[in-house]
C-alpha cells in the first residue's frame, strides 16, 4: 500500500513563527488532506537530533533578532544535513529570519553578527535607512504572490548564480535597491513573505507537488 504519510519538519517551532507563518505548514497540511495524505509534523528544536532526509519538507518561519541569536548557536548541528539535503534538490521553505539564516550571515540592528548555516552565498545586514514593513507584490515563474514583509535586515546575493523567487511590484523583498524578493535554489524558497505566503495558492500547490514528488522518491528507497 502506497505510504500516505508525510513528514514535516518545523525548524525551531517554537521560536521562529512570526507574523503567522505557522499558517504556511497548516495549508501545506490542508492541501495534502485533500488528496488524501495525513502528515505528521516535528517540532524540530534545540538539542533535538534531525536528519532533513527523514523528511518530505522542511519548513523554517521567521523571527525576531533575538530568537535568530538562541537559534543560531544550535543550528550548526544541522548545517551538514541541510546542505545536502537543499542540494540534492528537496523542498525546503525559509521565511524571513529562517531565509536569513540559510545565507552566510545576518548582522543585525544591535551590531551583533549572527552566523548563517552557509548554505547559499548571500548575507544579510541592518541599514539604518529603514525597517522594510508593509504589503507586498510580486511576480514569481508561478504568478503573482500578494504577502506581508516586517525585517529591518538587508539581504544581498554574494554570487551572480542565485536567483530569486520574483521580482517586485510593491513593497521591498531582499532590500531597497534590487527589486527582487527572495531566492529560488533547486527546491528551496526563501522568501520576506510572511501573510502566511502559501495564502497565495499558486505557489502552495508548487510546493505540494515537489513535496510529494520527493515523497515518492524517499519512501521508494
Ligand atoms: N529579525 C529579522 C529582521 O528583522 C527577521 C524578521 C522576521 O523574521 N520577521 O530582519
């Protein structure tokens, strides 16, 4: 019988889930039921063990400077796991403080310098210029995304070879002067988007469909 379960792992649940992006796993969750898959979701946080290709989905939401500093200690732990797991192409989902941390650094509002998992080559800073706050809207290769962004970090891309996740209409994404929102690496997306993002079902049922691609995959081993 075909394996209907699928495995979530929430990075740090309880500590990075700002602006509501817990919503983002419970519509992943609704679109799955609806055709007929349970999940079970792990709260994945600190000190616990974690191997992402236990996983059909990592998801890592975002937060506040000061859980970003408590989290980043532990997340060494995972950088091996993850990086192979993002690189073998499975779907991973960063919001905010969660994309931020997959970069190689956030130096943040307080002039402290949080370290990334390094991961990808792009780094994040506070500028005094502004705190990037409102609506969003952008355009992804799935249409258009409507959202909410609350960061006071500046995201800038260290390799011409990352390419974001859309290009703005309104509102800021990675920083001022780009004009781009998020980044789009094989089967992960980071993204400022926070509403919950996957509100935008366009880009949920993206997600769901590498979510059970990799799901068939993974249980077929
Ligand atoms: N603390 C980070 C910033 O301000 C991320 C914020 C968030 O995740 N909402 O840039």
């Amino acid at each position: 019988m075909a394996d209907k379960t699928i495995k979530i792992a929430y990075l740090y649940e309880d500590l990075m889930n700002t602006y509501g992006d817990s919503g983002d796993v419970k519509i992943i969750r609704y679109l799955l039921k609806k055709q007929n898959y349970t999940t079970q979701i792990d709260n994945v946080s600190l000190g616990d063990p974690f191997n992402a290709f236990d996983y059909d989905f990592v998801f890592f939401g975002g937060g506040q400077d000061f859980e970003q500093t408590v989290v980043a200690k532990d997340l060494p732990r995972h950088k091996e796991t993850l990086t192979d797991y993002i690189n073998a192409g499975h779907p991973m989902l960063g919001v905010c403080g969660g994309y931020q941390l997959v970069g190689t650094y956030y130096k943040t509002i307080g002039g402290t310098t949080i370290k990334g998992l390094d991961i990808l080559p792009f780094h994040t800073v506070f500028k005094a210029d502004k705190r990037m706050i409102g609506d969003t809207h952008y355009t992804t290769q799935w249409g258009d995304v409507k959202a909410f962004e609350n960061h006071s970090g500046q995201t800038y891309f260290d390799s011409q070879k990352l390419q974001p996740l859309g290009k703005m209409i309104t509102g800021y994404g990675n920083n001022p002067q780009d004009g781009l929102e998020g980044l789009h690496y094989h089967n992960f997306i980071g993204t400022y988007s926070h509403g919950p993002i996957l509100r935008n079902l366009n880009v949920a049922n993206a997600i769901v469909k590498m979510v059970l691609d990799w799901h068939q995959e993974r249980v077929a081993d």
